[in-house]
C-alpha cells in the first residue's frame, strides 16, 4: 500500500501551490482566484524515499448547498476517505475564519490524522503569533509557506513520522500502462465518460459547458492491468480564449495529449462533428498520438441521425480514417468497456520496433510493386529506410530527389507500410531524407 495525503481547506488558500510543490510538478492549476480546483487531482511524490500519492481538492464548503458548489464538497469527502492523513490549510494573511471552524469539526468526526497547516506565512501582513488557530483544537500548528517551501519539509517529516512503514515504490504509483486523454469540446460528456471508465464519481459532472478546468490524472487499475485517467478542459475556439484561466486551462490540455499514451475523442452524437471537433483532432494527429473516436449519446438516434454523423464524421474527419470508432453511452455505460480493446492494441503498437532489415525487406517488396515517379527524366529512387522513432512510429526513408516525391506516392508508402506491419490503428510519420547511405561501403554510389 501507499500512504495518500489529502489536502484540504477553504478556496484559495494555497492547497494547489503546496500540491505542485509536493509533487514537483505545475499540473495543478494556480491562480489568485477562489474555487479553481474543483475536482480530487492526484499527484506522485517522494519523501526521504518513501513515494506518496498527494490529493489536490477544491474549496471545502461543508455546510450543504446546491449545484457545483456541493458537488466540490463531495469530491472533498471522497478524498478525505481515501487519505491516510489530511493537511488542513489556513490562511496565514487572512487569519481564522468561520469556514475554517467548520471544515475543523467536519475533518475531526472523520477520525483521520489531521494536520494544520498555516500557510503564506511569509506574506506581507502574515500573523506573527497563532493563539487564533489553536482556538481549533486540532494541536500545534505546521507553519510553512507553500510558494516559497519554507517549513514543509519539517511538515512531511511530522507527516510521516505518525505513518506506519508502507511497501511500494514509485513505478506502483506510476504504473505501467497507458495514459488515457479525454478529449472534446465542453459539455460533450468527457466526464461522465471518465466515472464510467472508472466505475465511480471520480470527477465532477455538472451540467454547465467548461465544468472541469483543469486536466485531472487519476491512475488506477482494471482487470490487473495499470492506467492513468486524464481528464482535459473542454479547448475553446481560439477567438474565445482570453488571456487568464481559458488561456491556461487551453495549455494544460495541450500538456496533457503531450503526456498521453492514447487519446479518446469525445463527440456528441446530438451535436454532430462540429469545425472545432476537427481543430482537436488535428491537434491530437500533429502530436502524433493514437486516437480513438467516441461517438456519445449514441442511444435514442434513429437509424437516419446514425447514418447521418457517420457521413459527417467521414466527411470532416477523413484525415483520420484509420482510427477506431466506437458508438457509446456514457451515461448509461453502454459499449464503454470495449474500449479498453482498442486502448490496449494502440499503446502497444505505438511502441514497437522494427528492425531495420525488416523495414528494407518491406521497402524492397513496396518499389517493386509501385515504382517512384521518374520527375525530369530521372527516376526517384528511394534507397533504404530505418526506424527514427516510436509514440508516433517514426519511418525515416533516404534516396535521390526525395524532396520531389509526390504527395501521391508518399500515401501510397504510408498505406503499403501499414498494411505490411500491420500498423492499420496508429500514426505513421514518414521522414524523407535526400543524401547517401551512411551503411554504404561506396559513399559514391549512393547519390548516383
């Protein structure tokens, strides 16, 4: 097992700041804003060689509300059961509130090891004695400053010094299996896709376009193999991203299909494949990722509107015609689990490795079936390829005037290699290189 730290307390009180700076990372979303983080984040991190898991929760607000707000909270108590321990942050600046008094009596009827933690202790106007934090009866406060560092190191040593010894190791934490990004335009259903995935309430579903801002990674398991869930903000039209949070909920969705392994493609059945839909799948394709599409809210078409987005995808999303489709209701479960077929198959066959042998064997039985071009009256010739990488599979081909290989014949490569290395599913770049064969025992011969 793996100790987990949640770390909880009211909006904007530095629980993302001190997240990244646990983990290392700048996945969390931080901004002087209240209630940024809505949904649990979780992050890997090391203490002294002891790996963690750390959760990153919205702004508590214990007392019961309507809409986004409860649904915050209840992502809050999920993380607070999972916790092996709880850092309840405060406010330094601001002092004690009456939130603060709340969240301590929810935090004690939980009977979890509890941390008080007082941070922005360096900020201006800081409190220099604390007598008003130990009015909450949760023992002597950790103060640190989160943005800075000062003090949490003698917080995690508390920490874990109340911590039995756990057996683990960060490639646990990690695992070994693919990272699975969710992708799609706001309020196509990419969340509810990722609680069915999951087969619980991991991420907050709410019925209002732009819900999740940040990209969320929650490994897990299935079946005895390992998986990392990132679930992305919904990407805007560029027109409609302004320069504060849009802006960088757009560039962590960016980071994330960087991090992936697989990308599923979210469309909504209902909507149709919208210019926007083929803006983020060109994204994905230029990133060099293996895609599936996932057609949402399939269930209550009638047999006209399916034959109708079927011709719209092909129509839009010609590009990608080599990537699976799969018709789904995430709502309801329905064809959800034969994703994992797919998700498996491409993050395998994003990383094979082929021989270069192998490659030129292929390449031999490619010209001579389908001969480059002769351009001014000399024949292309394409000499010899190797592999120049994987994730996306990189095929890099050298010979003589490659640099005028038509468009034609270079699809035509694409397609017979893919059919020949069975690579029907996954990106396939190919590199044209013009010079001589550095393998050539006659460095001559190779530019003839």
């Amino acid at each position: 097992m793996t100790a987990v730290i949640a770390l909880v307390g009211r909006p904007n009180v530095g629980k993302s700041t001190l997240f990244n700076r646990l983990t290392r990372t700048r996945e969390a979303l931080v901004a002087d804003l209240p209630g940024l983080t809505r949904d649990r984040h979780y992050g890997t991190a090391q203490f002294e060689g002891r790996p963690y898991l750390v959760i990153d929760t919205g702004g508590f607000e214990p007392e019961e509300r309507d809409g986004l707000v409860a649904a915050m909270a209840g992502q809050t108590r999920l993380a607070i059961m999972e916790a092996d321990a709880i850092c309840f942050l405060v406010d330094a600046k601001e002092g004690l509130s009456a939130q603060d008094v709340e969240i301590a009596e929810e935090l004690r009827r939980g009977g979890k090891p509890i941390y008080l933690v007082v941070n922005k202790m360096d900020a201006k106007g800081a409190v220099s004695e604390l007598p008003e934090f130990h009015r909450l009866g949760l023992g002597l406060p950790h103060t640190i400053s989160a943005a800075h560092g000062h003090g949490v190191e003698p917080l995690l040593e508390a920490i874990f010094s109340g911590l039995p010894l756990m057996e683990s190791s960060t490639a646990d934490l990690e695992g070994k299996g693919p990272r699975i990004a969710v992708l799609g335009r706001p309020n196509v259903g990419k969340s509810t896709l990722v609680n069915a995935m999951l087969g619980e309430n991991r991420v907050i579903v709410f019925d209002a376009p732009g819900t999740t801002r940040d990209s969320i990674r929650i490994p897990y398991a299935r079946q005895g193999k390992t998986y990392v869930m990132i679930d992305t903000a919904g990407m805007r039209r560029r027109a409609r991203v302004g320069e504060g949070l849009e802006k960088l909920s757009v560039l962590k969705t960016l980071s994330a299909l960087r991090e992936a392994d697989v990308v599923l493609m979210v469309l909504d059945a209902r909507q149709g494949i919208a210019e926007q839909d083929a803006h983020l799948v060109g994204v994905a394709v230029e990133l060099g990722r293996p895609i599936i599409l996932v057609i949402n809210k399939w269930d209550g078409l009638n047999p006209e509107d399916r034959k109708a987005i079927r011709q719209e995808m092909a129509r839009r999303l010609d590009f990608i015609a080599y990537a699976p489709v799969y018709t789904i209701s995430a709502l309801h479960g329905t064809g959800v689990g034969d994703l994992y077929q797919s998700i498996d198959r491409l993050w395998l066959d994003a990383r094979r490795h082929f021989s270069t042998g192998e490659l030129n064997r292929a390449l031999a039985d490619v010209l001579e079936t389908h001969q480059p071009p002769i351009v001014s009256g000399r024949r292309i010739k394409v000499r010899y390829c190797h592999q120049g990488g994987e994730n996306p599979i990189t095929l890099v081909f050298h010979g003589n005037q490659l640099t005028r290989l038509p468009g034609s014949y270079k699809r035509y490569l694409e397609s017979a290699f893919r059919r020949t290395l069975r690579l029907d599913a996954v990106p396939l770049r190919l590199v044209f290189r013009q010079g001589e064969n550095p393998y050539d025992p006659q460095p001559g011969r190779g530019s003839s």
